[in-house]
C-alpha cells in the first residue's frame, strides 16, 4: 500500500455524496475541517415554485454527453443546463450562525420527460377511477354523498393528484348523490414547470470549479457506486469473523487491492477496444457490447489446464474464441505454461 501510495502521488480529495449528507451538523464539520463537497439538496429543502420562476433559456448547456448517451445522435441525447445562487442552511437552534453555500440549480431533459411521463400516467390512472366512481355513484356500494366524498379523497391520495383534483358531490331531489370532477390545468401547468430540475450545493470557490464542472463532478459518482456493486459481487467473500480491528482493515485491505486488480482488467479491455469500446461474443446472442470485468473474468473462469509431464509441459486449453480475444486484448500468453522456478 506504502508503493501504490507513492505511485499515486499527492490527490485532492473530494467527496460526492447522496442527500442524506445534508445536515446542519455535517455541513458544519465539513466545513470546519475544509473537506470540499458536492452533495444533492433534498426535495423538501428547494421549493417548487423556485424552480418554476428559473428561466431555462438563462441557462449554460453543459458540454458532457452521458455514457448511455454516447452512441446516440445529439437529438437524442440528455441535455443538462445549469444555474447558479445561493443557499443559505439554518441550524436547530436560534444562535446557530448560518451557512453559506453555491447551489447549482440542474436540469435534465431525461428528467424532465420522466417526470412529465410519470404525471400523465398518474392522471391517467386518477382519471379511470374517478370515472369508474361516478358510474358508480348512488349504487350499492356507494349510496351516500359521505361514501363517494371517502373514496374520492383515497383516489386522490393513491394517485397523488390531490393539489389539481377538484370534484363536488350532488344529490338531486330524491337524495340520489352524484360525482363531478375535472383536473385544474393551471396547477398542471405550473407543476410542470418545475420538471427536470434539482439543485447541488458545494463550497467549492467559483474561479476554481464552475457550475459546469461541479455537476461534471457530481455525475463521476456513479463510476463509484458501480464499484461498490462490484466489491459485494464479483468480489463477494464468505463472511467470517476476525478478533482484531487490524486483521479487519487487513482484510478490506486484500478485498480494494482485488478491486483494483478488476478494474484494471475492465479499462485495459476497453481501451485495447479502442474507441468503440464495444465486443460481440460475450453474451448468447452476440451482440456488441461494453466489456465488465464481471463478464471478462467469467469468461477466462472456464479455461482449462491440462495437467502434463516433465517432457510435456502443462498447457492452457482455450475452448471459445471470445476467450482467445481476451487475452489478446489483455496481452496475455498463456496457451503454454512455465513450470515454477525452483530455489536452493
């Protein structure tokens, strides 16, 4: 570790974190202790008529293409934009100072299109059931203004439209109940508004990480986590108990440096792919696509080796092609083995 540290040199560290960081206390030992950050806002944090007031148009285009994205015409690829001001965190107690910090307000064209998706779907839904109730009314199940105002109210709450949901009950003269409803287009309207937007705050400085940057930033996260899938994966171990907290750091300290291994094997497939970085062969249908070292070492798994003699050295059988490819990308030669050297 003493080696790699020094081949890696000097590193800034930053850390990108989830919405749960955002806590008065944390921000404040952040803070104390000079840790830079980039964290995402909750929801509840950023109300949704500031992201309606936001003018897009204001906006910076951000210049990054996601991975999903890269093979896609510019049409059809996400686009981000970015804003920027600033938010101010309070603390639980009346003397506790302020904090001060950059908000990066983002939009997503992907996240806005989900989210428009998402509303139709729940007012298409709301809507069948309202129907269905107002066929329903004055029948058997629901007879009474109060029964029809108790399931409106539920479908409402199940389908989330209740902030655009208006409906009135009527009885005619024989007290037969009835239902009306419609959807305020207005609250709609100004709900969509605020689609695609969320906001990051930092106390990076501005001269040296622009708003472009910091959400460039934020979005390597995601390199990240898949590695944390990758340690409880791939590199899963039989869980054991060990007596020491030395024997425990020792043991993540082998589980990182196989990690590290895995990820090395991945980009130096990738990067023997060239810039496509894609390959047919690894899956039943073969179709082309982005090599993970889950699937490389799954592949060379089902190498065999045929056990030989002292005139007939071992030798490494390769059964498939996609096998032979890999090494070759990863160029390695092991179609014949070496016996191990021996030592007085």
């Amino acid at each position: 570790m003493k080696d790699l540290r020094k081949l890696a040199g000097l590193q800034e560290f930053l850390m990108v974190a989830d919405a749960k960081l955002v806590s008065y206390a944390n921000i404040t030992a952040l803070l104390e202790t000079k840790v830079p950050f980039i964290a995402p806002l909750p929801a509840a944090q950023v109300k949704d008529g500031v992201y309606a007031a936001l003018d897009l148009e204001q906006a910076t285009v951000v210049d990054w293409t996601p991975e999903r994205d890269a093979g896609k015409t510019p049409a059809e690829r996400e686009v981000y934009r970015v804003l920027e001001d600033v938010h101010t965190l309070a603390g639980p107690r009346k003397r506790d100072p302020q904090l001060t910090l950059r908000r990066i307000l983002v939009h997503s064209t992907a996240n806005a299109a989900g989210q428009q998706a998402a509303r139709a779907k729940r007012l298409a839904k709301a809507a069948e059931d309202l129907d269905k109730l107002a066929r329903a009314a004055g029948g058997r199940h629901y007879k009474t203004a109060e029964k029809i105002a108790a399931r409106a109210g539920v479908i409402a709450a199940k389908r989330r439209v209740t902030a655009c949901l208006r409906w009135h009950v009527h009885e005619d003269g024989d007290g037969v109940p009835s239902l009306q409803w419609s959807f305020d287009q207005d609250v709609i309207d100004a709900e969509a508004k605020a689609d695609g937007w969320y906001a990051l705050i930092t106390p990076l400085p501005a001269e040296q990480t622009d708003s472009a940057q910091v959400l460039i930033q934020y979005k390597g996260q995601g390199t990240v986590e898949r590695r944390y899938a990758d340690f409880k994966g791939p590199l899963a171990v039989t869980p054991f108990f060990v007596q020491h907290n030395r024997r425990a750091a020792a043991l993540i300290q082998v589980i990182c440096l196989a990690l590290l291994v895995f990820c090395l094997i991945e980009r130096q497939v990738r990067r023997a792919l060239g810039p496509e970085q894609t390959m047919a062969g690894l899956y039943p249908d073969n179709r082309r696509v982005r090599p993970t070292g889950r699937m490389v070492l799954y592949h060379l798994g089902e190498l065999n080796l045929r056990i030989g003699n002292v005139t007939d050295p071992p030798t490494v059988q390769i059964t498939r092609g996609v096998q032979l490819h890999l090494l070759e990308l990863l160029g390695i030669e092991v179609t014949q083995t070496r016996w191990p050297q021996t030592c007085d």
